[in-house]
C-alpha cells in the first residue's frame, strides 16, 4: 500500500509515532526531496534511537511526476510504500495529489497520517471566529494573475488563507493596503521553530511596523473577509438582467471566465 506521511514543520517532536512506525516500516520511500528525507531521517534516528537502514529512495516532485507515475504499476505497492514531502502534509502546497489518484484509479490501498499543517495551525493561532476559509497557497509571483488573485481573496466571504516567502511579504503587505488599509490580517512566522512569531493588526498597521524591518522566514498571512449585507451575485443573476448583449457577455465572461465573444453570439 501507499502510506503518506506528514513531517514536522520546524519542531522535530511534531512527529507522530503512527509517522515513525511508517517510515520504519518503509521499503521504499518517495521524497519530495531525497538529501531532504535522508537528512530528517538521520535527525530522527540519532534523536529516537531508531533504525532506518535498508530504504529505498526515488524523488517525486512537481517537475518528475508525470514521468515517475508512468513508469509505475500495481507491483510497486505490494511493497510497503511511503511518500514525504520536504516539511508539511502532503498535498497541500507540497506534491503527493496524483500519487493518491493514481491509487484511486488503480484500485491501490492508500492511507494518510494526520500531522503537521501550517495552514491549520495559523487558522486555530489567529484568533479569527469565521467557521470558513479558502487556501490560496502562494500567489502568483507578478503580474495581472497576481493583482487578480489578490483582489478575489479580498472581495471573498471567506477568511482567506496564503502562504508567503520573506522577498514578497512586504510587496504583498502594500498591495492589500491599496485595497483596503483598514482591513485586519494575521501573520505568523517560522511556525514551530525557535524564532515564531506572530502579528495581528490592520493591514497598514503592519505595513508601517515591517516597511523599514530585514524580513524573515517563511510566512502564514490569514485576510479577514468583506462581510456582505446582501448576497452575492450568480450566473443566473447576470442572465436575467435586462441590459445589452454586449455588456452582459463581459459581466459573464468575468464569472465563469470563458471568451466574451463566444457568450455574446450564444446570447444574441
């Protein structure tokens, strides 16, 4: 079977003993990073005492997947097979989901360990009471898809959640101050690890605090959501609108995010 195994995100003791025991067990072991895996697990024997000889160990990361799944077959899992992402769970934000679908196609049995997450521990650190988010992971680096993406978490119901490296956290902190500067954000850094920190406070707040500052470590940002009075509006909405073909296409191409020109010959 196929056993994916989360690791620690900075502490070491985040590990589980259902984790250990798999890695134990493993003969072979898919890695996000192989140097990665060796090295964590080398911390972990010398830490726990434990023995991890007599693994073997591919990569399997976004830039090889399509060509490691097609050399693949039922056989590979009558061993016991695991797969770790660099630091994290497994499929959020790290490879892992087309190794699960290829079980799911091929009727293999598969499992997942629960462990550390940093989306889910930022949600329960940030004080936040919204009972719904959205996980955007990282933005787009730049451009238009990047000004795009930014605007939709801040237009959402939903508390929105991404992650951000040091080089961009104080670009994206003025970005979110152009839209709205009195919006609150959570921020939390290096979560788990000796230098974990965490920041609540408007958006210009923080920018002001971080504008002049060396920034660090890798980021969780948590976007407090625009409360709507009313509802939002759907495609069906659009439709019955009584207004010009033409400006009715562009209100449903923006929605649903096909070519203005093909709605607007549907509609006339």
């Amino acid at each position: 079977m196929l056993t994916l195994v989360p690791t620690p995100i900075g502490n070491l003791e985040d590990i589980s003993f259902r984790a250990l025991n798999a890695l134990k067990e493993a003969e072979l072991i898919f890695c996000e990073d192989t140097r990665v895996t060796k090295k964590l697990l080398g911390l972990f024997a010398e830490k726990y005492n434990l023995s991890f000889e007599n693994k073997e160990y591919k990569s399997f990361h976004s830039h090889n997947e399509t060509q490691v799944l097609k050399n693949l077959s039922k056989e590979t899992f009558l061993k016991n097979v695991v797969y770790v992402s660099d630091a994290g769970m497994p499929c959020v934000s790290d490879p892992g989901a087309s190794l699960v679908q290829y079980c799911i196609e091929n009727d293999i049995l598969y499992d997942v360990i629960p462990g550390a997450n940093a989306v889910l521990t930022a949600y329960a650190m940030s004080g936040f009471t919204y009972n719904t988010f959205t996980f955007h992971g990282f933005l787009p680096h730049k451009g238009n898809e990047r000004v795009s993406k930014l605007k939709i978490i801040m237009q959402s119901d939903k508390l929105g959640i991404l992650y951000e490296s040091p080089h961009r956290l104080l670009k994206l902190l003025e970005e979110i101050v152009s839209i709205d500067e009195k919006r609150t954000i959570f921020l939390v850094k290096e979560l788990t690890k000796l230098h974990q920190n965490s920041y609540k406070n408007s958006a210009k707040e923080i920018f002001e605090l971080f504008k002049n500052e060396n920034i660090k470590g890798e980021w969780v940002v948590l976007i407090e959501p625009t409360i709507f009075e009313g509802e939002p509006l759907n495609i069906d909405d659009i439709k019955d609108l009584e207004i010009a073909p033409k400006t009715k296409a562009k209100l449903l191409s923006k929605l649903t995010g096909r070519k203005t020109k093909d709605i607007y010959q549907e509609l006339i």
